[in-house]
C-alpha cells in the first residue's frame, strides 16, 4: 500500500509538473490541471500522501499487537487508538489546514475556470473512479 500510494504521489505530481510546463510553453496561464489523476480528483497528490501515511500506520500494526504480549490492555489499547488518530490527524491536516482547502481558495480566485471544475471533480479522494463517472 505505501509504495502503491508512494507512486501515485509522484505520478500525479509529474502529470502537474508536465501540465504547468505546457501551459507555460504555450503561454496559457491560470488553467485547471485536469488530466491524468488530476481528472479524477482535484488533490491526488495528497490524497496520495495520506494514504502512504495510511500505508505506515498499517504496517505497524504487527507491532502494536506483539506488545499486546508485554503491555497493559490499557496501553495496547492507547497505542491502537494512536495508531487510528494518526490517520485522522493526516487527512485533517492535508485538507483543511496545509493541502486542498487553502489551495482550493487561491485557485478560485486565479482560475475562472476551477468552480466548474469543482463542480465535476471530487476535492480529496477518487471517488470519481469508483462511482465509474
């Protein structure tokens, strides 16, 4: 799951980088990054970036239940319910205080084209794929 996840990250920001530069060589500027991931969603990269974090806490899991063996139920329990707030922590912060909502406020205001973008394009996950939109 984390290099899956590790992957998709750099493919969506190679497709963002690969999207900037055309715009630039073409003189176009202030357009919606719409392909490849970006189609699907409008923050791939920390979608991306949350799941590798995902990845990491799931890949702890072993761990967390071997020190079942040597810890209290208390503080097995305590870790556990760590290891699920880190998840929560991750997605919170990637798109409410350092990814997609701040980044979503400058790109309305510089893209005229971005409200309808948000209109077809789901903020965070891929929920597009799934619905098979």
């Amino acid at each position: 799951m984390w290099l899956a996840a590790f992957a998709m990250e750099t493919i969506a920001d190679i497709q963002k980088l690969a999207f900037l530069k055309a715009m630039k060589s073409t003189g176009i500027n202030n357009q919606v990054c719409n392909v490849g991931l970006w189609r699907f969603s409008r923050h791939p990269n920390y979608f991306a970036e949350w799941m590798v974090w995902n990845g990491l806490v799931i890949a702890a899991i072993p761990s967390w239940l071997a020190l079942y063996q040597q810890e209290t139920v208390v503080v097995c329990v305590l870790l556990g319910v760590g290891l699920l707030i880190t998840s929560k922590i991750m997605h919170t912060t990637l798109v409410v205080y350092t990814g997609a909502v701040p980044s979503e406020f400058y790109s309305v205001q510089k893209r005229s084209e971005y409200k309808a973008y948000q209109q077809t394009t789901n903020i965070f996950s891929l929920d597009r794929i799934r619905h098979g939109k």
